[in-house]
C-alpha cells in the first residue's frame, strides 16, 4: 500500500502543469526529449525587443507595425506571443491596409506562433482581406539586428494551399511575398 500511494504521488508530480521558454518550445520540433508542458512563457523577456512600432519602406510603401505581448491560452497549451497591427499606406499617403486602431486582437489576423527552430526568427501568422481563390496568409519571419536593437527585418512566405477556382492576375498579396522589409523602432 506504502509503494502505490508513493507511485500515486510521483505520478501526480510528473504530470503536474509544466512551464517551459519559448526557447525551449520552439526546440521541441527538434528535440526529442522535449518534456510536455502546458505553458510556453516568455521566461527570458525575449519578446521585449520586438514590442513598440516599428516603420518602413518598400517599393514606394510605407509599412508601420505595432508589436504587443498577449498571452494565449489555446485548447491544450498557453503561450506568451506578440499581436500585431499593421498599417501599409502607398506613395500617396493612402490607406491601403489598416488593422492599427484594432481593438480586438482576432481580428487583426496578425499573431505570433514561437521562434524558429535555430532560434534566428520569430514567426507570425498574418492573414491579408480574402480574395475568392487566391492565397493572401502566410507566415512573417522577423529578424532582429543583433547589433541594433532598434532595426528589424521581417519576410513573408505565403502558404501554399489548394483552392477552388483561377486567381485574378491582377491580385496582389497586402504584404509582399519574399521581399526583406527593413524596419526601424519609432
């Protein structure tokens, strides 16, 4: 009786909620001796870097972002990830995309999913207005200057999906696809 209540109790411990960084998560693709765990926590501040606005420029566009810190409880782990807004306005000060004065963090379509395995990117899910038949979300891979905090970079790739249907040769994705945006903190 003494060794199942001891087992019992081990047991309990062992499956006990477990927190781990998102270093450590982000490794787990490729670690096999990942441990479960419930909450992936921004235990080293990592995300700080990232937070504020951030602007640049693209082939006559003007890209401002605005990096928050949320926690995320999904249906089985919580995260510490950052919520994006984005304005992208053209070389006539227009308004062509705008989720900036969002309230409401779903409806930006702009959140953070952890680092890359290598741990050199932070990687976001960003879905642009859907167009019928056309592919217009994708993952923002953003990449610190190691040497200035206070300059970034990002690129998006678009996911490859099937779809019903021709895409209008003249769609264009909001963000362009395979571009390096260069970004300075405001």
């Amino acid at each position: 009786m003494k060794y199942l209540l001891l087992i019992l109790i081990t047991s309990f411990i062992s499956c006990k909620a477990q927190t781990v960084s998102l270093e450590e998560a982000a490794q787990c693709h490729i670690n096999p001796n990942c441990p479960h765990f419930t909450y992936a926590k921004d235990v080293n501040n990592s995300l700080q870097k990232y937070l504020g606005t951030w602007k640049g420029n693209l082939n006559g566009k003007v890209y401002e972002i605005k990096f928050i810190k949320k926690e995320f409880q999904g249906n089985y782990i919580k995260d510490d990830l950052l919520v994006g807004r984005i304005k992208i306005l053209d070389s006539n000060n227009q308004i062509l995309y705008n989720t900036i004065d969002e309230i409401d963090d779903t409806k930006t379509k702009f959140r953070g999913l952890n680092y890359s395995d290598d741990l050199q990117s932070y990687m976001m899910q960003f879905s642009g207005p859907a167009v019928t038949s056309c592919i217009n979300r994708g993952t923002i891979y953003l990449n610190m200057n190691i040497t200035d905090l206070t300059k970034m970079s990002f690129i998006y790739l678009l996911d490859y999906d099937i779809t019903n249907g021709e895409c209008p040769s003249t769609f264009v994705s909001t963000i362009p696809q395979k571009q390096r945006i260069y970004l300075t903190k405001q």
